[in-house]
C-alpha cells in the first residue's frame, strides 16, 4: 500500500529530444527539493521562472516550477513540476538532483496510484489516464476523457446505490423476522430487480462498445487466392498497403496495418490465400492465416461474385471459430456490371462492392460497423466512456447474481447472498472493493511519470 513518508520523482515527458520537457515529484520532500533546485521561494500554483541548478552550483537548465501543496492536487500530496528543455541529459540531469536529495524513482503509475488510494480519483478514473494516454482515434480519446471526469463511474456508482436499496429491504426481512411486515413485497424488491437488470443491460452494452474504442476491432481478410484481398486492404486503408498482381498465391506473409473507421481503431489482417499447396513458404503464410482468425473479431470473407460460394468456402467457414462473426464480400461487380449492394442470408450479411473501383465501400463500412454494435457515424458522442475487459467481467458477474436473485424471489437468504456478490463485483469496478493484487497490476500499465 501507500507509503505516505516516500517522495516519488520522475520525467513524465516522452523520451527523446523536444521543446519541453517535465519532471514530477510528489511526496513530504517535495517543496524542499523544489526550493534547493530553483535556489528560492515557491509560491502555490504560480509559475515561477528560475535557473536549475545541480549540487555543486552550476547551472542545468532555466525554466519554470510549480508548486501545488497538499491535499489539492493531482495526488493529494505536495507535488513540484519542473518544465525545462527536452533534451534527454537535461531532463535525467534534473531527476538525478532529486534523487540525490531524498526522492526516490517513481514506479510505473505511481503518481496516478497515490491519486486514487488518497482518494482523488477512483480507480475507474485512474485507468482512464491510462487509456486517454494510449488512444488511438479521436473517438476513443473523448470516450476515455469522459471515463476520466467520472461518467462511467457515475453510471457505476448509480447502480450501487440501487444495489444497496435493494438490499436494505432483504436484509430488513432477514434481521427482523419476528415483524409482521412482508419486506420484500413492501419494498418492491422484484420490479427494483428487474428494474436493475434492464438498466445493467444497457450499461453491459454502452461498456462492450467502450472496449472496442479502446482494445480496437481486428478484421481478417481471407478468401481463396486472386480473390481480392489486397486491393481491399488498399481501398479500406487509402494506400497502397499490399502488392496487386493477377498471380495467385503473391501475399505470403500476414500484412496488418490500423486504421480508422469513423473514430472506431480498426486493426486490420490480409493473410495468405487459403489453398492447398506444395510451396512450403506458401503454406507458412495459410498456417498465419489460421492463426489470424482465431485471434480476430470478425473475418471478411471475399468470393468471386461471378462463381458465388462454392464447396470450398463452405469448408473453410466450418472451420471458424464459432464465436467468429463474418461478413460476406461479393467482390469485382466491375467485371459483370452488377450494382453494390448489402443482402442478408440468414444470419450473413454479403456485401457486393468492387474492391478495384472502390464501389461499394461505403456499405461495407457501414455493415462492419453495424455487426459490431456501432449504427452510423459514432464521432462526436459525448455520452461514451471506456471500459476493460475487468470491467465487462464484472458486469456480467452482476447481471448473472441480478438473474438468479431474480430466479430466488421467494427466498430472502439466497436473495442477500446474490446481491452481495453482485454488490462486490460492482465495487471492484471503482475501487472501493478491491485487492492489492489488481492494483498492481492495473499500476504496472502506465507510464513511469504517470
């Protein structure tokens, strides 16, 4: 846990050379290190000029300090940031002074750890810093900005607070038996149950589109050779990613490259043809491919629309991981002189488009969209937030205790024991129950000045 007499230091900036670069301390020692470096008084939350100067008097760097004390800051704590230049020596030279005066070298997301365990932020919030850090499209750097001024912790926090309700009236019917008072009908546990699944439903569904924004979608493009999966990798990333030619069998080795579908990070696969084959580079390249697909969301399937889905396919399909979503892709409409289109057989969706011509992209990205939860143009929503996998596993956890409590509505006991386990998994999503195992390991992700 959090040792409050430690004083933590670090270079919060990228390494590498820039205009700018900051150095963070946080901890008692903080305004004295700061007042030995800078040679005079720090005034609070202003921006004071000053030479940096090392042990020996000579000068490192002239910039700018601030000072914020205790407990209104970042970490609760007193916290000194220097600004100097970004040169790598400047920047270690100054850390260096700190740690020679008593700080210590801050461990990977220490400083946002001392913000949540002195009550800051909560923990949902404190891997947000994280996440708006790392984001990789516009859409999930406001997904993450939201999670990080509390929105998804407000939806967390409401639920509790119905949780709790909840279980005042069943734990009224367990403590006090001998009353002539029925609790749990006088309280409307089961429409407040029921209440509560619907609303974990949507926050379920709002939480999975959050891990996309942040984790991203991985497509795969597999399909007999010749078929079209290059010229499809070009026209989705707006470059000449792959190499194009009529000879079957070019692409040997795995090409991923990320792009962005209407703010949605998009990481996307062109594999090796799938073909029997003698050529043992070849057939290293359609081993990959089958590799692709077991670690991929969702595999665009192109045919030949002139010879349509033959005997072949059907084998390679049953060979997909069942939890593997598909999209169909009739693809050179060019050649027959057929419109784009998006049908829907069964449960497949099959978009006919012409990945030479670029006809027909604008539905294929709708459709990739639309199978992942994402209807229209997703950039600007204000109302998203960021969510892990720890977060969607909780979730679940919750909704499956709701159900059986659901299921034990005539049973008090068996009621208290569902929504006390759900009331857990929920508090473990902000921290208020948790374990200093997931700490650090939620900690280790970020950043050293972080």
């Amino acid at each position: 846990m959090l040792n409050a007499s430690k004083t933590i230091a670090a270079i919060s900036t990228a390494a590498g050379a820039g205009g700018i670069g900051v150095i963070r301390i946080s901890g008692p020692l903080a305004l004295k290190i700061g007042k030995k470096i800078s040679g005079g008084e720090l005034l609070p939350r202003i921006a004071n000029f000053k030479s940096f100067k090392d042990l020996n008097g000579s000068l490192i760097d002239q910039g700018l300090i601030l000072f914020f004390p205790a407990p209104n800051s970042f970490t609760g704590e007193d916290i000194i940031e220097l600004q100097c230049h970004g040169g790598r020596v400047v920047t270690q030279s100054i850390l260096n002074f700190c740690i020679k005066n008593g700080a210590n070298l801050a461990e990977p997301g220490e400083f946002t750890k001392r913000a949540f365990l002195n009550n800051k932020i909560d923990l949902a919030q404190a891997e947000s810093v994280a996440d708006l850090i790392n984001a990789s499209t516009e859409e999930a750097a406001l997904s993450a900005a939201n999670s990080l001024s509390g929105k998804f912790s407000i939806e967390i926090n409401n639920l509790l607070k119905h949780l709790i309700e909840i279980r005042m009236y069943v734990e009224g019917s367990l403590d006090f038996p001998e009353e002539d008072i029925d609790f749990i009908k006088e309280g409307h546990v089961e429409d407040m149950l029921e209440h509560l699944s619907y609303t974990m439903i949507n926050i379920m569904n709002a939480a999975s589109q959050g891990q996309l924004l942040r984790d991203g979608i991985s497509l795969v493009l597999v399909g007999q050779p010749n078929v079209g999966k290059s010229s499809l990798l070009n026209q989705l990333s707006g470059e000449d990613k792959a190499i194009v030619t009529d000879i079957p069998g070019t692409t040997r080795d795995a090409i991923t490259i990320d792009i962005n579908l209407n703010g949605i990070p998009l990481n996307l696969i062109d594999t090796a043809g799938l073909r029997e084959t003698d050529d043992p580079i070849e057939k290293f390249g359609i081993d990959k491919t089958w590799l692709s697909l077991e670690r991929g969301h969702i595999a665009l399937f192109l045919v030949d629309v002139g010879k349509g889905i033959t005997d072949y396919e059907k084998s390679i399909v049953n060979r997909f991981p069942k939890e593997m979503k598909r999209i169909w892709i009739y693809n050179k409409i060019d050649l027959i002189k057929t419109k784009a289109k998006v049908e829907q057989i069964n449960n497949d969706q099959i978009v006919y488009m012409s990945a030479k011509t670029g006809e027909g992209l604008s539905l294929l990205k709708k459709v990739i969209l639309n199978t992942v939860g994402f209807e229209g143009n997703v950039e600007g929503n204000q109302s998203k937030f960021m969510a892990r996998k720890r977060h969607l596993e909780a979730l679940e956890k919750v909704h499956q205790s709701i159900q059986r409590a659901q299921l034990n509505i005539t049973s008090p006991e068996l009621i208290a024991e569902e929504l006390t386990i759900a009331q857990q998994c929920l508090s473990s999503i902000t921290g208020s129950f948790t374990s200093d195992d997931l700490l650090g390991e939620i900690f280790s992700k970020f950043c050293i000045g972080k």
